[in-house]
C-alpha cells in the first residue's frame, strides 16, 4: 500500500513539473511573439505569375508573403506557364524550383515566356542534391535564385549571367509556438528521410536514444541496422505539415540533420558540389520556439548564432552529450530556444525573404 502511494505521489509530482515547464515555455513563446513586430512592407507595383513546386510549406509561405508585396499576384500550375503567362501577360514569372511535379516540356514554356518578353526567375530549392538536373534548367531563366552557395560558381559557369544567393525561409503563420496535447509530447525528435549519413548517426546512438521518449517520422528507415531497437519510435511515410508543427513543439530537443551530398543512390549530384548552406527545416524549427542541435554548414553562422540561438553538433559524440546536457538542464534549453525564436521572426521569415527577392530581381 505505502509503495502504490509512493508511486502515486511520484507519478503527481511527474505531471506538476512537465505541466510547469510546458506552461513555462508556452508563456514566454508567446511573449517573443508579441514583442516582434512585422513592419507591412513596401506594395510594388510589379504583377508576378507564380508557379509552385507544390512543397505545400514553401509554397504558402511566398505565395502569402507575394500578396501584400505585389500589385498583381497570380498563380498557375506548372503544366500552365506558357499559357498563362500568354493570357495574363505579367511582368516576371516566378518559379520555385521547376522539378518533380514540373512537366516535360517545362523549358520549352519558359523559352515561349521569354519570346513574349516577360522576364523569368526561377528559385532553387534542392540544391545541391539535383544539380544534374538544375545546370540543364538554370539557363534557360532570366535570373536564377539558389539558397546553396556551393551551387553558383557552376550555375556562372554554365552561362547564367545573373546569379544571386538566396536563402530559404520559413512560414511563421503555419510554424509558430504552439499548446500541443500529450501524443505530441518527447524528449528528442526527428522528422526526415534516412538518408545513409541520418542511418549512420542514428544507429550509433540507438541505445542511447532507446532510454528516451523519441518520435521519428520519415522514410526508409528500415535501413537502420538497430532498426527493432527504434521501431516502436518511428512512424514511417510522409508527415503533414500541421503533423510536423505539433512535434516541433512537443519536443524538448529536435534535431537537424542534412542530407549528405554525395552523388550516389539518394542524391542527383555527379558533379559532387558541397552543400555549404542550411535547410529549411533550421528555420521552421526554430519558429517553433524548439530547440534545435544542428550539424554545421557553412553559413549556419550567417543567419544563427551557434551556441547562443542554435546548438550544434560535430560527431556522434557531441551529439549524444549535448542531447543528455540539454534534456536535463531545461533552463538553458529553453533560452536558446527563445533567442532562436526571435532571431526567426526578425530575420527568417518569407515576409522577409520576398523583400530581398524584390530588391534582387528589381521589381518596382
């Protein structure tokens, strides 16, 4: 009887302190949301046909941050561009990306869209995992827009006269701080593909990890060699994004992990270009006012400030001591994760980035 009281009196005590932390952390996100302001920005005059990738993340971010931008905002799939761009007659059409779902005569409209003397851009998004594919696309544009900087020397290289770095962003109205149910609740999260370098990492921490309430999402993962070990952990297949939101936020830590680059099975880059340049999902979960531990690509600094809005890892090692350090020193977790926060909503946001694709393309 005295030991089930015990228990009882544990398992109350338990649930007081998560509740506090929650509350906590739920109250000072929404105090780092409150006091960032978003200045409206400067309408152009300029009308813009868009045509998404269908990256359901991406795409809503630009196309709401467009809107206010814009004199004109319109859209059109990409089996449509030559037609609509003939029909509506805009003065740039706007591309995110122009692969997987983009049909094959894709170049071919875009040749038509230039003979009409409507100026085209294209944004890449997957640099540089595809370049076989994008070295083919990138000069067929007016102007192109890359978040990885490894990828422009060759993009100049291959004929593109204007060239611009251009990093990704995230949309704060779907990856925000959010009050989440129990289900949603771990101490460590991953959502991604496992790609070999994801297998590699993961399997030498199985044990680890195996002692901890984890949630990982994605494909493939039967790669893992300790995958029995995980299995209960991981839900296989596509996430949905409001899916991915509610994990980011009932996280203690999530952890980022690029892709590695290597021409191979997974990736399309016979040319072996670096990837020097940070994810979307850097910004997206630190939207969420989660933190982050990150492997490091070159400009992570450009846009966070390691150790102070970010932690990072450099091996497996570091990785397994900074994911204990944090999930036992909640104070520290939840300042950097706040820092991040805000950092994202000053800096990070697509109502941002669509101002400096303005001011890079011209557009009056």
């Amino acid at each position: 009887m005295e030991s089930l009281r015990k228990q009882n009196a544990n398992a109350a005590k338990q649930g007081y302190d998560e509740g506090l932390a929650h509350g906590t952390r739920d109250g000072a996100c929404e105090a780092v949301v409150r006091s960032v302001a978003q200045p409206p920005p400067a309408r152009r005059g300029v009308r813009v046909l868009y045509i998404p990738q269908g990256f359901e993340a991406l795409d809503e971010g630009i196309i709401s941050a467009l809107r206010p931008l814009v004199g004109e905002l319109f859209t059109a799939p990409a089996s449509r561009i030559a037609e609509q761009a003939a029909f509506i007659r805009p003065d740039w059409v706007f591309v995110l990306n122009g692969l997987h779902v983009f049909p094959d005569d894709h170049l071919e409209q875009i040749d038509a869209v230039r003979a009409l003397g409507i100026k085209t851009a294209i944004w890449f998004a997957d640099d540089p995992y595809v370049t076989e594919d994008t070295i083919r696309i990138a000069p067929r544009y007016d102007a192109v827009l890359t978040h990885e900087l490894g990828t422009i020397p060759v993009y100049r290289s291959n004929g593109c006269a204007n060239v611009s770095y251009m990093p990704l962003a995230v949309n704060i109205g779907r990856f925000k701080p959010q009050r989440v149910e129990a289900q949603y609740r771990s101490d460590v999260c991953f959502i991604g593909q496992a790609f070999w370098n994801r297998v590699e990492m993961f399997d030498a921490i199985a044990r680890e990890l195996a002692s901890k309430r984890v949630f990982i999402a994605g494909g493939m993962w039967e790669r893992l060699p300790n995958y029995k070990l995980l299995q209960p952990m991981i839900r296989h297949g596509w996430l949905p994004v409001e899916e991915s939101v509610k994990y980011y936020n009932g996280a203690k830590i999530v952890i980022n992990m690029h892709r590695a680059t290597a021409a191979g099975v997974d990736n399309r880059n016979s040319l072996n270009l670096p990837g020097l340049s940070i994810n979307p999902r850097t910004y997206e979960i630190a939207a969420c006012g989660t933190l982050q531990l990150t492997d490091v690509r070159q400009d992570l600094s450009d846009h966070y400030r390691p150790g102070w809005e970010v932690e990072t890892y450099a091996n497996v090692q570091e990785l397994a001591a900074k994911l204990n350090y944090y999930l036992v020193h909640e104070e520290a977790r939840r300042t950097i994760a706040l820092r991040g926060l805000r950092r994202t909503l000053q800096h990070h946001s697509f109502e941002t980035r669509l101002e400096q694709v303005a001011q890079t393309l011209g557009w009056e």
